[in-house]
C-alpha cells in the first residue's frame, strides 16, 4: 500500500476513533472497548473495500454490512457520520431521548444501517441470508459482517458458520474481532472458543489471519478473501481492546464504561483530537 494512502486511513481511523468517545462521553455510557478494537477495520471496510454511496444508502447494488457485535455501534456511527450518511456533529446525540442514534443499530432509523443488531450471535446469521439473498439474485455485491470473540461463544455462530459453508457463500466476509475480551473477562477464560481457525477450517471456511490495526493487513486479508471462490472467507483480525487509549488498553473495565471528563481530554488529548 501506498504510504499516503496509509497515511490518509490513519487519519480516518484516528477521526472514528475520536467519533467513538464523543459518543459515549456525551451519552456517559456505551461501549468503548470493542469500538475501538475495530477502528483500523471499520476505516478499511468502508474506506477501500465496500461500495456505499452516503447520498443513497438504500442503493441496490451495495455491499451489505452487519455489524453483529451491535454493542461496538459508536464504532459504526462514527464510521458512517465520517463518511458523510449523517452530520459528525449527531455523534454527541449518542443514546439520548429522541436521537436516532441508541445504543445498539437500528436500521428502520439510521441512515447507512443494513441490519439491526445488538442480542449477540444473530448477525452473522443474517450476513448469511443476504448473501444468499445475492446468489440466489444473481448479484454481485458482497456481505461483510464483524463478530465479536465473545460473542463467538454463543452457538448461534456455529450454526451460522456451517449454513455459510454448506451454501458456499464466498460473497460473505466475517470479520472476527480477536481482542482477547469480553464483557467481563478473557474469552479463553469464559467460554474457550478458540481455536478459531482450526474450527472454521474444519466447518468449510477459507480462514485468513491478520492484524487489526495494520492497513496493509486488512489490505491482504480482503483481497485474499475476495479471491477465494466456492467458500465464506473468515478473517481472525488479532486486536487490541481499547487501541490507542493508553489506560483502556486491553482492559475488560472499558468494556462498558463511559470517560468522565478528565479522562475523556486525556483520551483525546492521546489521540491528537480536538475535544
Ligand atoms: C445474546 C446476548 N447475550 C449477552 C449480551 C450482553 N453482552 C453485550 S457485549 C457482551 C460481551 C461481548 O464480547 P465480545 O464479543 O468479545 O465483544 P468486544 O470485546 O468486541 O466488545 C455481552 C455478553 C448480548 N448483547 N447479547
Ligand atoms: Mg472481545
């Protein structure tokens, strides 16, 4: 990748990230953890890969986009409000009485929403319906869709996973945001849902691995999954929770928890943010 386009996603990035803390700062709750594990990917789906168009997000032709780990929607706000479905400045409206922006995605409401999202485990398997959807039309466009490591342990994935394979969806890309986490501990120590890549493999998946907060990664991994014809493509995107805020970093007490004021200007501050 070019070093000015690398340059250029950074600084995107950077804008979602700072987006996610508006929000959850203004709302004194929600989700900053898993938001800011998945900004680098967020920047990349909808910076490079997919084809949206924010003056007409209901457009036909569109990549689809599900973000099954519904409770990261500061991260899909913020990337739609960068990329111009709705004013940057709603941001702060997060969760409030009257704003369309709650706290999970609501796709009736939201402009650039694909797919309402929140109980974990039921996104992926709606990834899946449109892309059957798409094959069985006959259209290009593809499904992308971001699932937590947690929200791996519900088994509804699994069931999701072998529908995938059995349909040979390779018009579908689930993202498997490996942040180590979940709610209130390490996924490994929960619920063991690893090892993921063996797993899917075995349930009929192309498995890529790559680096979450590396562009030239996710440049790699979609391109590898883009190529892979006949199967779903799963990439396992190792992450850091909480990335790029030094005292969120890989702890499970971000996992929920809004900054008070000190430390949202702190958090912004790291950033190189305005606040
Ligand atoms: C069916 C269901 N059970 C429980 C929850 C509550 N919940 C919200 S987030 C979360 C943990 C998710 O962990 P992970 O998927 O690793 O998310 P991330 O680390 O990316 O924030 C849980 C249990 C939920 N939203 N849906
Ligand atoms: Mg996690």
């Amino acid at each position: 990748m070019e070093q000015s386009k690398r340059q250029t996603l950074a600084r995107i990035a950077g804008d979602i990230r700072a987006g996610i803390l508006r929000g959850v700062y203004h709302a004194a709750s929600g989700h900053p953890g898993g938001s800011l594990s998945i900004a680098e990917i967020m920047t990349y789906l909808y910076f490079e890969e997919m084809s949206v168009d924010p003056e007409n997000p209901k457009w036909e032709g569109r990549d689809r986009f599900v973000l099954s780990k519904g409770h990261c929607a500061p991260a899909l706000y913020a990337t739609l409000a960068n990329k111009g479905f709705f004013p940057v400045e709603e941001l702060d409206t997060l969760r409030k009485i009257d704003s369309r922006l709650q706290g999970h995605p609501d796709m009736k409401g939201i402009p650039g929403v694909d797919m309402s999202s929140g109980s974990l485990g039921l996104g992926i398997s709606s990834a899946c319906g449109m892309a059957l959807t798409a094959k069985h039309k006959g259209e290009p466009w593809r499904v992308y869709t971001v699932v937590g490591d947690g929200e791996s342990e519900e088994g509804q994935v699994w069931e999701a996973a072998m529908f995938a394979a059995h349909y040979k969806l390779d018009n579908l890309c689930a993202v498997i945001d490996w942040n180590g986490l979940q709610i209130d501990g390490p996924v490994t120590e929960v619920m063991n849902p690893t090892p993921h890549d063996e797993k899917l493999r075995a349930f009929g998946w192309n498995v890529v691995m790559a680096d979450a907060h590396d562009f030239d990664s996710l440049e790699a991994a979609f391109a590898a999954a883009r190529a892979c014809k006949g199967k779903p493509t799963a990439i396992i995107a190792r992450s850091v929770k909480g990335k790029g805020v030094s005292f969120m970093e890989n702890k499970c007490e971000w996992h929920g928890t809004a900054p008070k004021e000190e430390q949202y200007r702190q958090a912004m501050a790291e950033l190189g943010q305005e606040v």
